[in-house]
C-alpha cells in the first residue's frame, strides 16, 4: 500500500521528505490510507529512525533502517567539506549553529528544524542568543531557510545496509 501512495524508489521517497510541503502532503495520504508511522515505529522498535525511514523499511523492504544519528554521523563524515563550502570556512557561528541543528535532529526529527521556536530551546540561545540575534549573526531568515533547504538534501540520501 505504501508503494501506492509513495514512489517508486527509496531515494525519490527521500527527495519527496525534504521538502515540508510535500511531506505534509505524503502523511496526509498516509492518514487518509489509514496507515499509522506510529504503528510501525512501535512495531519495529525503532524509536530513533526518522519516519521517512521507516516509512522505507515498510515500502520498500530494508533489511537495515538508518536512525537520526546514523544520518548526522554520515553527513558529517562525507558532506563536512560541502557544508565549510556552503557555510564557509571562517564562519564558526554557522558551522556550530549546524552543529547544533543536527544534534537537536538527531533526537527529534527534521520538522522541528522546520519551527522558529525550536531556536529558543536552551542549546540554541546558549550558544546563539535569543532568535532575533541568531538570524543577525546567521545573515537573516532567508539565508538560513535557503541553507535548511540545502542541509536537509545531503542529510537525506539513501544509506547502504
């Protein structure tokens, strides 16, 4: 049934997640299909897995389902020299701001990432002030939405088993 409503490859799967729009739609299918991440996530205990990861276990059969860290620790071993070039490389408020955003994705997922609150969680003001002065020290709000944008497509690509 999930392949009937998602497509036909894990990696579109992941390009559809990237984007809030489309993953919002995608559950709302899902919902309406009445097939429950939930369910699974409780089935296959994978409490640490990213939905769009299970979501592919489910679909398309994998043997081996990458959690949250897996995804962090992947992306800082293969796309650390693509975020320094992104981010440049003097620009240390950025990188530890990305630093920090992964580790908070790690624990929760990507649609708190997507939430202005979510930047006045403890270990973003520690390190960044209050939400106004993080988008000051970032260079403002469409700068940061662009680079989500482009953290969030090297941070979901198809893992090998």
């Amino acid at each position: 049934m999930i392949r009937k409503i998602s497509p036909v490859d894990v990696q579109t799967l992941l390009d559809l997640w990237i984007d809030k729009s489309t993953r919002k739609d995608l559950r709302m299918e899902l919902k309406d299909n009445d097939i429950h991440v939930a369910a699974f996530r409780k089935y296959f205990d994978l409490d640490a897995a990213d939905d769009v990861d299970i979501l592919s276990k489910v679909g398309f059969d994998l043997e081996r389902v990458p959690m949250r860290t897996d995804r962090v620790v992947r992306f800082w071993d293969a796309e650390l020299p693509w975020l320094v070039q992104l981010v440049g490389d003097q620009n240390k408020v950025k990188k530890d701001f990305w630093e920090t955003c992964l580790d908070h994705y790690s624990l929760y997922g990507i649609d708190d990432l997507e939430q202005g609150q979510t930047y006045s969680a403890p270990q973003f003001v520690e390190r960044f002030g209050n939400f106004s002065q993080l988008l000051g020290q970032y260079g403002g709000g469409p700068k940061l939405r662009t680079d989500l944008e482009e953290v969030k497509r090297h941070l979901y690509v198809q893992m090998a088993a």
